[in-house]
C-alpha cells in the first residue's frame, strides 16, 4: 500500500467515526489566521501613547489591548503610579481614548481630591476639606506676625490651585470618569458598563474607544456565581480579565496587592502575587512595584531630595511583559502628599540601579 493509500485509508477511518465532521481545507485555515492577524494589526495601528512619561512610552513600544498589572504591598504608591499613567493616555489628543477609573477600594469623593492633588500640587485635604482651609485663612487674617501672613499666602494660592484643577477635571468630561461601588457592585455590572460607554463614545466618533482601570482587581464580585474558595474567585477573576480585553479590544488596567512577607525586607517577585497564580499567565504585563522609603525609612538607599527630608522612589520591576522587549526597572519620583508620579531622569536612574545593589 502506497502512503497515499494509507493516508486516504485514515481520512476514511475518520470520517466513519465522526460522520458529522466535514474535513476541511487546512491550508485556506492557515492563510485565514494570518490575514486576520494583519487586519488586527492595521486597527490597533502604532498603540497609544503617554508623551509625560519618555521611558516608559518608549519601552512599552506602544500601548495596545492588554491586560496591565500594577501589583505592590501596601503604602508604595500602585494607585497613584496606575491613576498617573492612566491619565496621561488619556490627555493625549492624538489617542482619542476615554478612561474609566473603577474604584472598588475607594468612593469616588476620595478619589477626585487625589485627581486635583495630582493636578495642581496641593495637599489631598485641600481637594476635600476646602472649609478647613477657608477658616484658617480667615483666623490668620487677624494675626499680624509675618509667619502668619506667609501661611496666609501659602493657603489661598492653594485655594486657587483648588479652583484650577477642578476645572480641570470638569473640562475632561471628554477623557475621564471616575466610578465607584456604589454604582458598580460586581463584575458583570462592569462588563455591561464599560460596553455602553464603549457603544457610546464611538457613536460620537468612530475613532475614540475606552481604556479601565481597575482598583484594585479582587474586589470584584460575581453576581452570577458562588466559588467554594477565595482561590477558585480569584482564578475566575484573572480568567475573567482577560476575555474582557480579549473581547473588547481595550487596555485594562489593575491594581492588585502582593502577599505580606512578614519580617522580610527584599523586593517582589511574581510568586508574591496574592491568591491567584494564573494572574502571572493571564495578564499580558506585570509591573511589581517597591518603595524603599516605606519600607525602609531613613535607611532607605533609593530616595530622591537631601537626607533627611527624603522623598520616595517608585521602583518599577517590568517583571512579564508580551507586548515588547523590555525586561528592566524604571524609577518614578513620588509625592505622597500631592498623589503625583513622575519619571525619574536616565542619570538617576543608573544612581538607583546602583544603589538598590549596594551593601
């Protein structure tokens, strides 16, 4: 028997055992993936970009649908690094992208003061306690020392700054929307959310689409279904996560916290992800965050400003990334005070590789 004949014998063999399969034309099968491949290609184009942060737009070669996430212990800055990063997409005309921040951590009074903080400079309590800031400025008025007429000075520019990134944040109606729990309480709530906003802005003009962010992303709930444990929720979460950009075609942003070490004072790593091991398959980019300053206090090695007034670092460990090249650590420069992020200079960025080695 020729292999002809033989391999004519097992196509025969096949079809009678499964008389409903119609055999198809593989090779045409092959040629369909990779055309499909290109015209996916064509739609997400160059990916979006975030001109207010070089290195990271830089190594990140373009942002497309993806799942991101921004994984830390407590009290390092993964909320305002994500809220920094997300707004700038955002306010980039060129990206035609309207974010929705879910805050499932926080309502969504507590977050817009950090918006305003992050935006103009000012103290968070300022953004959310202004009548505070109104009476002390009416009790300095009847001081008459110096000191007294230059904290004066000092509260009703912050007043005013107040103003500013209130408007602002009015003027990005267009951009950006915060949601909180009390409007979305599980995680087919969302879904069926951000789809309507998605419908909506491409009504308006078909080249905008959305991006989310998710704080944090094991706060979501299933209103569908019961889990026997904490670690099936949280496998069902991850799973979850990505058919939503695998579907929606979206970035998604998350937040989600590292397992506590203890006494132990060394970096992150992807096996620290709290609860669920397929996060480390299912997102497209983990970013591990650390902060020596929280961490550490004084004896902290990676600081920006003069000891002993030190200011934190954000470190950012670009631990799995499929979507480019890079596999380093970028620094941020953070004020906790103002919520604000921002890239640290490439020469600080050797001074913080060193120093995150030394003894």
């Amino acid at each position: 028997m020729t292999d002809a004949e033989i391999i004519r014998e097992q196509l025969n063999n096949i079809l009678a055992e499964e008389s409903d399969v119609a055999l198809k034309n593989y090779y045409d099968e092959a040629s369909r993936s990779y055309d499909d491949f290109e015209e996916y290609t064509d739609k997400i184009g160059e990916g979006y970009s975030c001109p207010d942060y070089p290195f990271f737009d830089r190594k990140i070669e373009g942002l497309t649908p993806g799942l991101y996430l921004f994984a830390a212990r407590s009290n390092v800055g993964k909320t305002a690094t994500m809220t920094n990063l997300m707004w700038s997409y955002c306010m980039n005309p060129d990206n035609h992208l309207f974010g929705i921040y879910y805050s499932l951590d926080d309502a969504k009074h507590d977050v817009i003061p950090r918006l305003m903080s992050m935006l103009e400079s000012i103290p968070i309590s300022c953004g959310a306690k202004p009548k505070r800031y109104l009476e002390e400025i009416e009790r300095l008025k009847h001081e008459e020392d110096a000191a007294s007429y230059d904290k004066q000075r000092t509260l009703e520019a912050y007043m005013i700054r107040r103003k500013n990134a209130l408007e602002t944040l009015r003027a990005s109606n267009r951009r950006f929307l915060v949601v909180d729990s009390d409007e979305i309480t599980s995680f087919e709530a969302l879904v069926s959310h951000a789809k309507k906003v998605q419908t909506f802005v491409k009504s308006i003009d078909p080249r905008n689409d959305i991006m989310i962010a998710v704080d944090s992303v094991f706060d979501l709930t299933f209103s569908e279904t019961k889990f026997r444990t904490r670690d099936e929720e949280a496998r069902e979460t991850s799973r979850r996560l990505k058919r939503l950009y695998e579907d929606m075609r979206i970035p998604v942003f998350g937040s989600c916290h590292l397992r506590k070490l203890g006494s132990e004072r060394r970096r992150p790593v992807q096996d620290d992800l709290k609860d669920s091991g397929r996060l480390q398959y299912d997102a497209t980019v983990i970013f591990l965050l650390h902060n020596d300053v929280s961490e550490n206090k004084q004896n902290a090695k990676v600081y920006f400003g003069n000891p002993p007034e030190i200011q934190p670092v954000i470190e950012m460990d670009w631990s799995k990334n499929k979507h480019s090249s890079y596999k380093g650590v970028s620094y941020f420069y953070f004020q906790p005070e103002y919520s604000r992020v921002q890239e640290a200079s490439e020469a600080d960025f050797r001074r913080y590789d060193a120093a995150r080695f030394s003894r």
